[in-house]
C-alpha cells in the first residue's frame, strides 16, 4: 500500500529475536497466557496518559515559563523528549482513534468528533491497543474520557467491548450540558459545569486502585485526562496558581494528578519496569503553542505537534532525546514490540515501531506523514519539508491578501511556519504533491467502508 509501513514484530530495545518468538508463542498459546520477556522475566506495564487540548508550548520542559509541570518535565528527564512528535488529526476523536489503532483516523471512519446520540464509533473490526494488550494477558483499564463512540446510543461503542477490563469516565465531551459518568457499562452520575471540578481526581483515583489490584501482573492503564479541555473548573488549591489562567491551572492540575500516578508506580515497587508515555491529543484552543502555527482545528504545527515524554528505567536512558517526525499512530507497534504482541497482518498499518528510538535511536528511512483534517488531505510532511496544499482548511486566514497553498516550510529550520519556500524548491512541492495524491487516493477508495464500519459495527 503506497505510503503505509509494516512495523517490524521485533522488539529493538535489547530483546532481538527472543520477543518475536515470545509473540508467536503467545499467540499459540491463546488470550489466557501469561506475558513473558524475552528472558522468561514480566513485561513491562503500560501507563499512557494523554491531556486534552494541552498545547506544544504549555509543557515547562519544552518552554512554557507560565506553567510548571515538574511531574510530567521529570518523565522526560528521566527517560525521552520527542521534539516532534504528531497527532493524527488536530481534534479530538481521529487523534485518540490513531493513537489506539496504530493506524490513520480515515481508516478508522473516525475523522471527525461524533456528538452526544451519534451512530459513529470504533469498529469491532478495529484492534485496539487494549485488545493486542489483554490477548497477551495484560489487564486493562481506562479511565477518563473515551470519545470514541456513544455507548447509549450503541452499548458495543463501550470500551470493555474494545479491549478493556475497566472503564469510569466520560464518553465524549465534557461541556456545560449534563454529560453521564460510566463506571463499567452502568451510568453512575451526570454531572454540569462546576460539578466536574473533581472529575479528573476521581478518574486519578480508579486508575491508583487499578494499579495496585494489578500490581503482581503486567497490566495496561490508559489515563486519558478531561484536562485542560473547557470549561475551565478547576480543583480549589490550583485555581490561580498559574500564571496562564484558569486553563493554566488546570494543567498544573493535571501534573499534580500525574505525579500521584508516578509515586504510585514507586510505592508498589513497579518504577523501574513501567513504560510511561504522556502526551495530549491536539493543540490548544487558545493558549501556548511553543511559537508554533495557529492550534487546534489546523494541520499548522500548533494544532497537531504534541507534547509527548516517554520514560522506562530499565531500558531508556535519562535525558534522551528524538528530533524526527513521529506520530502518535506510532504508539500501538511500538508498544507491540516491546511486549512481544502480535499485530494484525491483514490491514496497513500506519504507525512505525519506534522502540529503538526510546534509547535514542535513528528510523532506518525516511518518515512521511499525512495531515488529514476530516476527510481532506492538507499537508504532506517528508524529512525536514512540509507542504500544505491547495483548496484546503489549513488555518489561513479567508480572504484575499493573504498566502495561499501550496505552500512549502523547512520545518526543521522554520517551525513556526513564517517562510514559505515553494517557489525555490519546485522539484520538493511537485514531489510531495505526488506522494500526497498516491496516498489520498487510497484512502479515498476505502472511505465508504470505514464509515460503514464505524456506524454499523
């Protein structure tokens, strides 16, 4: 398929051969299987955590000198800082369906946000990085918000049918009407305005007790926040504690949650052999990108270049850095690998395993990634180019006067976007326009049935 990878089924973080082997072995041996290292030892956990509509810039060890983010700064201290790092899609929906897919939200038939009562959800036919996950017998559990699927209106868009053991949290928004909070498949409170101020606590606390109920076999925790997403209400001893405002507070919020997490992992003896990753899922609506490009809704840097550290002692050194394009579809191969789980071989896979790059590796060949916005394709990026293309929703502004696509920045040079260099690199825009049509195309011819998928099961 043009423009897809296969990930490779070996782990590159010292296992070799030995995961791949421990893979099919699993596989054989069934969903009941207890996980093993390539050395017979326990796998890693899992602890994914992603915030919502946290910008680039609103991370204090990647700039921002408004909020402090102590916790979520020592992850990436103590292990790697991707610099750029991107989200399948600058809302929220297509970005959570590419992290836990490993492939483009297109495919999914989620690249839009589905509301309250929508049919659209993840697919059966989807594999989640829960499913991969349990059938290597990890347990699982998510709590927080889910938005992918409205489980009132189909009760298989539920999480527990899509890869976890554990659900509490929301299923989609968290706006001023009443929302419901699930624990499990039952709806156990509807909350409004201020009443979610501590929401986020109680989603922190489930996730405590889940990791000390699992603490003597390999489990799974996905942590994915309400914060910083509006309306801003936050907890009591945060409000004015930052010097960005209400959502500012809620970050500093969020970091304050995410560090109970962390000395969790510590008191339960877990730290050294968990694989932490933190990350958000699009840009902000209106607060730091770091000097990037417009935010969340646009395929310029700042709605779609995230915030993600990654830390795990026993295989990643402290203050590691990786500076090539990545993507959050990335997660799901990577996380495969290091497991030793199997991966789908009958579908492409867009995310890439990147576990060699957790100890400060180089991919063996160039990335090209495609930033979709809905169904429409807008910007290709290859190596250090990007190029935004005509007719598309790229955040310029309407109107004449202003630059039109295409329009081609050297990302590694400019990455807020202020230089367009198409006219003296003609070669570089008729090149990546080719390799965006190639892959457009493909994606096209399978949108009716990923719809199909998504709003039919």
């Amino acid at each position: 398929m043009t423009g897809t990878h296969r990930p490779s089924r070996r782990a590159v973080l010292g296992a070799g051969t030995g995961l791949a082997v421990a893979a099919a072995a699993g596989s054989r041996a069934g969903a009941t299987a207890r996980p093993r290292d390539a050395g017979g030892g326990r796998p890693p956990n899992i602890v994914l955590i992603m915030l919502d509509d946290v910008g680039y810039g609103d991370v204090s060890r990647l700039g921002s000198r408004r909020i402090r983010t102590p916790h979520i700064d020592g992850v990436g201290a103590g292990g790697v800082t991707f610099s750029q790092m991107y989200s399948p899609g600058p809302v929220c929906t297509p970005a959570r369906a590419g992290l836990l897919t490993g492939r483009y939200a297109q495919r999914v038939g989620l690249p839009w946000v589905p509301g309250p009562g929508a049919p659209d959800g993840m697919p059966a036919y989807e594999r989640t990085l829960g499913e991969i996950l349990r059938e290597r017998g990890y347990r699982t559990g998510i709590f927080g918000k889910w938005h992918l699927g409205d489980p009132a209106e189909r009760p298989e868009l539920n999480p527990l049918h899509h890869g976890f053991d554990s659900f509490y949290g929301i299923p989609g928004f968290n706006t001023d009407v009443p929302f419901p909070v699930y624990d499990g498949t039952e709806i156990v409170d509807r909350l409004e305005g201020a009443e979610q101020t501590g929401l986020p606590r109680r989603h922190t606390d489930r996730a405590l007790g889940f990791v000390r109920r699992n603490r003597h076999r390999p489990f799974f925790l996905y942590l994915p926040y309400t914060l910083a997403h509006k309306p801003y209400y936050a907890e009591r001893r945060f409000q004015g504690s930052s010097q960005a405002g209400p959502y500012g507070d809620l970050v500093q919020q969020a970091d304050f949650h995410i560090g109970r997490v962390l000395r969790e992992l510590r008191a339960c003896g877990l730290e050294e052999n968990t694989l932490v990753l933190i990350t958000s899922d699009n840009g902000p609506d209106e607060h730091g990108t770091g000097g990037l490009r417009a935010g969340k809704g646009y395929t310029f840097e700042g709605g779609i270049r995230m915030p993600f550290l990654a830390r795990w002692p026993q295989r990643i050194a402290p203050g590691t850095t990786y500076d090539d394009p990545a993507c959050l579809t990335d997660v799901l191969p990577t996380v495969a690998a290091v497991t030793g789980c199997e991966l789908p071989d009958d579908r492409p896979m867009d995310g890439v395993d990147l576990s060699a790059a957790l100890r400060g590796g180089r991919p063996a060949a160039e990335r090209v990634l495609y930033h979709y916005h809905d169904w429409t394709l807008n910007a290709v990026r290859r190596g250090r180019w990007k190029l935004h293309l005509p007719g598309r929703r790229n955040g310029l502004p309407p109107g004449p006067g202003g630059p039109r696509p295409p329009l081609l920045y050297d990302i590694d040079g400019d990455p807020g976007e202020r230089h367009d260099l198409a006219a003296a690199h003609g070669r570089t825009v008729r090149e990546l326009t080719e390799l965006g049509a190639r892959f457009d195309e493909e994606i096209q011819a399978g949108k009716d049935r990923a719809l199909a998928r998504a709003r039919h099961g």
